[in-house]
C-alpha cells in the first residue's frame, strides 16, 4: 500500500520576522526532523531536500525552512551569526509543538555545516524535548560551550577527505556527554558530491532518528 503525506508551503510567522518552510509529514508520521542548514543554503538545498526525501520514507515529518529572509541573508556575515541562527531555530521549534498534527510528534535536528552548530545549541536549550540531532559535514566546534549540555543522542556525520572538519568534529565529539557517534564517510569531501556518499549519509541518518526516536518511546513506555 502507498503511503499518503501531506505537503504544505507554511510562512512561519514569529514575533519579528516570517520564514517560509516546506513541510512533510508522512501517513503515520513517527517524529518530526527540522532542518538546520549551512550558510548560503535554504529550504531548497538539493542535498537536504534529497535526505528529507529518505527521511520520509521512513516515516519522519520533515520540515525545512529559511533561517534567514532574503535581505539578511545577503549580509555575509548574517550568515555566520550562530546566535541569530539558534534563536530562530529555537522559535520555529516552538512552532511546530504549537501545530496541529505534528504538535505531539518527537523532535530531531538534522543540521548541515554552520547549521549543525545552530542545531545543538538549540538542542542544548531543550533538552530532553529534542530527541536526536544528526550533523553532516558541521561545525559543531562553533557551539563548543553549550556540547555538555546537549542531551540527545548526536551523531556527527565527516567526509574522510574533510581533514580540518574531521579535527573539529573529534575535540566537539570529545565535550558531548550525551550518546554519540563520530562517524566517517570514507573518500567523501565536506559536500559529500561523490557518487554514492550522499545516499550514505541519508541512511545514516535515517537510521540514527529513527532508532533514537523509537528508543526514546520504548523508554517512556516502561
């Protein structure tokens, strides 16, 4: 039988500003994945759009929205404002619990570069609201203060030819106190464009939310 899902393009409309997102969520939706993305990037990223696409095949809502409006993100160094970033992140965040439908579902963040940092501050901030985080390619070494904080299960997702984000990720590995993982894309660049990576990661990350998320409710049962 075909799974049904809803599509919808949502305007996000917080106190200050209204972000444009485009949200999944799949028949019998499990939990809820909203994307933090990488500076320069949107809610079209063909990279995150082709993950958000596996994630759904597995049952997980998927939400993928402008962190930024258009005339801030042309301001370079809006870009790189990872205080602005997981201040968005967080109010979207609250969003979505406040939203019919998907309001019950669990949380994970699936941040990608500078987006990972944005990511597991917010995830800092939540706690145990926020049941998994993935980072691909990021830069968790720019939320270096708030790591010991974070309390879902976080895997950190490096190409094996990323050599400097490779270092970054293992001193961010090295402060995480929560369930982690450091895993490494053999023959994979920051991008993750050679043939087959990309698919790599989505798997990854698919079965790291889902395992998590799955856990989490086992958990809550007992």
């Amino acid at each position: 039988m075909i799974q049904q899902e809803i599509y919808k393009q949502v305007s996000i409309e917080l106190n200050d500003v209204t972000l444009q997102g485009n949200l999944v969520i799949p028949e019998s939706a499990i939990g809820i994945i909203v994307f933090s993305h990488g500076s320069g990037s949107s809610r079209l990223s063909p990279r995150n759009n082709y993950v958000a696409r596996v994630l759904q095949g597995r049952g997980l809502a998927t939400l993928l929205f402008d962190l930024l409006t258009e005339s801030e993100d042309s301001v370079y160094e809006t870009r790189f404002n990872i205080d602005l970033l997981t201040k968005r992140l967080i109010a979207v965040t609250n969003w979505v619990r406040n939203q019919p439908k998907i309001n019950r579902l669990p949380i994970g963040y699936f941040g990608a570069s500078t987006g990972a940092a944005s990511a597991l501050r917010a995830a800092a901030f939540f706690g145990k609201k926020v049941n998994a985080v993935v980072s691909r390619g990021g830069r968790p070494d720019m939320a270096m203060a708030e790591l010991h904080k974070v309390t879902a299960p976080t895997i950190l997702i490096v190409g094996g030819w990323d050599n400097v984000v490779i270092e970054l990720n293992k001193e961010a590995y090295a402060k995480l106190r929560c369930e982690r993982k450091l895993e490494i894309v053999p023959e994979a660049s920051h991008l993750f464009e050679e043939a087959g990576k990309l698919e790599e990661v989505a798997k990854l990350s698919a079965n790291w939310f889902v395992s998590s998320i799955t856990s989490k409710k086992d958990t809550d049962v007992q």
